[in-house]
C-alpha cells in the first residue's frame, strides 16, 4: 500500500529531516511512527500527503507513483487519505453535522448520499446525538471523534492521525486509539504519529521510530529476523 | 464540475460576504462610487452626442451665388454638393422662396408693408443653396471647397455650437476616461484587498480543505464568486440612483434653461439605461472578477 524507497529530504543546507528512508506499510496494518520533536516524522507525513517533494528517492503509495501524480491530480490523490490532527481543526462556526458533511461537500458528493453517509459515520463514532452541537459545547474526545468522523466519512483508503491524543486525558486517549483500532479492523489502513509510549507499548502494533531522520527501529522488521 | 460544487461555490462565495462585512462594505462603496462616476460621464456624454446630433441636423451652410449665373451652373453646382459624403441634403431656395421667407418671418402682420415690394423682390439675388451636414466637424473643410467653385459669391455657415459642443464633448469624454481609470484602479485595488482579508480569515478551512482533497477550483471560486458579486451589487445600487435622478434631472433642466430649449435634446430614460445597465453589469463583475482573481491566484498555490 505504501513503499519508501531511499527516500531524503532537505529543506536547505544542513542536516537532511529525512535520510534514505525505506519503509513498507502493507494493505490493512496499524503502524505507529514515534520519535522525539524534529525527528522528521511531521515530514514523512507531509511526503505521503505529497504537501512536499522528496530531494531523492521514491513514494509508491496505492500503486502510484508520487514523482507522477501531476499537479492537478493532487486533490484526487489526497482522497486516498484521511487525516486527524491533535489539535482537532474543526470549524468553530460550523456544528458537528456540517463538519462531517463539509469534508463530503468538498469532493462534490451529493447531497443525497451526504444525508445518508454522515449520520452513519457520526454513529460509528458515537456522537450521532450531539450532531447539532457545536466544537466549542464538546470536550476534546468529542471534538477528536467529529476530527475522526469527517476523516472516514469518505471512506479513505489510509488514515493519518498526527498526535491524535495529543490534547487529551489519558480516558479519552484510550478511547481514541480504541476508536481508531476498531477503524483498522474493518480494513482502513491507519498510520499513528504519537509521543504517547504507554499506547504504543499497550496495544503492541507495528511501530517505526525514527530518530534524526533516520529509522533507527522498525518492530516489524524485528520479528521478521526473529522468525 | 458537478452541479453540487457549482452551488456550493456560489453558496461560499456569498457567505464570504457575510462573514467579512466591513470590508465587502468599503469595496461595494467604492465600485458603487466608480459605476456611479461612469454611469454620470456616460449620461454626460451621451447627451451631448444627442445634442449635437440634433445641432447638426439643424445646422445649414449657406451658399449664394454671383449674379447671372446660369441656370445649368446652379444645377451643376447643386449635383457637386450633393455627391459629398459629408452632406446629408442640399435644398435649392429660390428668390421667390427667399422673398417669401422674408415675408413670413419679417413682415408679419404687417403685410402693407410687405405689399410695397411688390413687382421689386428685394432679395432678388438671394437664391442660394441650404446645405444640412452629416459630421458637423467637416464644415470648415467643405465651406473652404465652397468658396474656391466658380459662380459662388458667398458662403455663410452656422456651427459655432455644433463645434462647441463637439470640442466641450470631447474634453468631457478625456477627462471622463481619465478618472473612469483611476477609479477602476481603485475598485481592483479595494476588492483585492476584500478577497485577501477573506483568505487570511479563512485559512484554516482552506488547509483543511487541500488535506480532504479539495480541487483548485472549488477553493478558490468562493473568492471570485465573492468578488463578482461585490462588482454586481456595487453596479446595481447606482444605476438604481441614477435612473431615479435621470429624469427629475432633466425635468429641472429643462424647466430652468428654456431659452435653450431646441438645444437641449435630452436621451429618454429608456434608450440610455438600455445601453447603460449591461456596460455597468459587465464593468462591475469584470471588475470583481479581476481583482479577486489577480488575488486568488497570488495568495492561494494550492
């Protein structure tokens, strides 16, 4: 599903935020990406999102060549993606059933299918009572589920979630990362960048740290030695 | 582009209005004040085509003859002028008719004194020429050619209003452009300025927008629909104040300035704002369309 292949990145002269990484996340995994601030992994996810250019190497992702997704072709691209943030970046003028359905309108669904769709995706996330709450009438899990919400609502093919518990209390982080679990069950691939070390070590999935721009361990590639 | 994002954008794009009030306040007032200036040099100017138009029509160069020309020169000459494109009509006045002319218009109500005359018209050597111009500015030109045929004596011309209008249009339709252009500058500038305050507000959305995977064009249309609209409405408001004006305008004016009353030919309400109304439309929107669109493009790489 996606492939890195030598994969650097440098903003200008200095030390590269990404050097000759190679990776593969295959169809269906859960991955966490750990590392300390400014290790690169805020870039990694802006390369898949193809919001930057690799100075070398090569980003398979979905089949496609990143090198060729044209210009014009990037929105249609980005659809393959959806993505959480930790600080939520919800609409605050806009209650919870129009920041699900926005993600819909700006794709060109009808609305039609957006009545239908975003009160499905609103149950799954369990927040279909408080459709016509607005962001600020919510806590943070709440806000993080409508986040998670209008990231599925068009059935993406991976989901990003960058520090997705980041502002949370450790009840509502749990929750989250249950959430996103159940997300990856029914077969949406979910790549996790988190600080949080006790959910990593708890929910014992594929993790990928990576230090200086390096990947300095990948747990995957550890049991593949061990077996 | 699906039907749905068609909405969506012109939904957007009036929001944007809403949302960023002061400043679609300020670039409605001032393309409303630019189609206000327009529609002001427009009504100005057009007037004073109809005026002179009508001037022209009532102007007559006057061609007299020396005495004993023949009567196959009178006509010679006659065909010349008429076959000049700038000439509309060219109409032969008799002595009789000069005499009766003279009668009419002098002795009027005093036809014992006319009668004294009679047997010895005294503007026997008045037959002449009447010649009604198609371009009132070629007069000079064709009276200079008049003078140098043979068998003409005198030619008298009467256009200095025709020509001082023309001059006065002219100078009306420079410095009319002149500020026509600076206040385009202005509206562009002022809109611009509208649509950026509008992208700065909205940047988050905008960011969340690229990441689902917005196209180019549905991010930026809201802001040039934004922008037309702010052209159209700013177009609207004074063609509504100007066509209440107009004709109270022309009623005051042409109740004080009688005296000049065959001179002031005013344009209906009707035929002007037929004209005027799409040239402000089409100015207004292009307007906004521009200058949102010079600024979509600056400030939003998608």
């Amino acid at each position: 599903m996606i492939t890195l292949e030598h994969v650097s990145k440098s903003y200008s002269a200095g030390i590269p935020a990404l050097n000759d990484i190679c990776l593969n996340i295959d169809e269906g995994e859960f991955v966490f990406i750990v590392g300390d601030s400014g290790s690169g992994k805020s870039t990694l996810i802006r390369l898949l999102m193809k919001e930057l250019k690799p100075t070398e190497g090569t980003i398979i992702i979905n089949k496609q060549d990143l090198k060729k997704v044209r210009h014009r072709h990037i929105p249609k691209f980005r659809r393959n993606f959806g993505v959480v943030f930790q600080d939520f970046r919800l609409l605050k003028d806009r209650n919870v059933y129009d920041n699900v359905a926005f993600a819909q309108k700006v794709v060109g669904e009808s609305n039609r299918n957006i009545r239908k769709r975003v009160p499905q995706v609103l149950s799954m996330v369990g927040l279909a009572a408080k459709y016509k709450s607005y962001p600020k009438q919510l806590s943070g899990g709440e806000q993080q589920r409508v986040a998670i919400a209008r990231a599925l609502v068009n059935e993406p093919k991976i989901l990003l979630a960058d520090e997705p518990t980041g502002n949370l209390d450790s009840n509502n982080a749990w929750e989250i990362m249950k959430l996103l679990e159940e997300i990856n069950e029914r077969g949406t691939t979910v790549i996790v960048v988190t600080h949080n070390m006790e959910i990593v070590k708890t929910m014992k999935k594929r993790v990928i740290t990576i230090q200086k721009g390096v990947i300095v361990n990948d747990s995957c590639e550890d049991e593949q030695d061990e077996n | 582009m699906r039907i749905n994002t068609f909405f969506y954008s012109i939904r957007q794009g009036i929001r944007n209005i809403g949302r960023n009030k002061m400043f679609s306040f300020i670039s409605i007032a001032t393309m409303s004040a630019c189609i206000f200036m327009f529609g002001i040099f427009y009504i100005i100017v057009t007037n004073f085509n109809a005026m002179i138009e009508n001037a022209e029509k009532s102007v007559a160069i006057t061609v007299f003859f020396e005495s004993g020309i023949s009567d196959e020169r009178l006509e010679e000459i006659g065909q010349e002028l008429y076959r000049r494109p700038e000439v509309a009509d060219c109409v032969f006045v008799s002595k009789e008719e000069a005499w009766e002319y003279v009668k009419e218009n002098y002795f009027e109500g005093r036809e014992d004194l006319a009668a004294a005359f009679e047997g010895d018209n005294p503007v026997a050597n008045s037959e002449h020429y009447e010649i009604y111009l198609s371009d009132v500015s070629m007069q000079d030109a064709l009276v200079s050619y008049i003078e140098t045929m043979d068998g003409v004596r005198e030619v008298h011309q009467s256009a200095k209003i025709a020509n001082t209008l023309t001059d006065f249009n002219r100078l009306i339709s420079y410095v009319s452009a002149g500020i026509i252009l600076i206040l385009l500058a202005v509206a562009v500038f002022l809109i611009s300025n509208t649509v950026s305050v509008g992208i700065s507000a909205r940047k988050e959305e905008i960011a969340i927008m690229k990441l689902i995977g917005a196209t180019d064009f549905l991010v930026r249309t809201p802001f040039v629909i934004e922008g037309m609209i702010i052209g159209l409405i700013g177009a609207f408001i004074p063609l509504a104040l100007l066509y209440v004006m107009y004709e109270k305008i022309v009623e005051y004016i042409a109740g004080q300035f009688q005296f000049i009353g065959t001179i002031l030919v005013f344009v209906s309400a009707e035929e002007l704002f037929h004209t005027l109304v799409p040239i402000a439309v089409i100015l207004g929107v292009g307007i906004g369309f521009i200058g949102s669109r010079l600024t979509v493009h600056r400030h939003l790489r998608v």
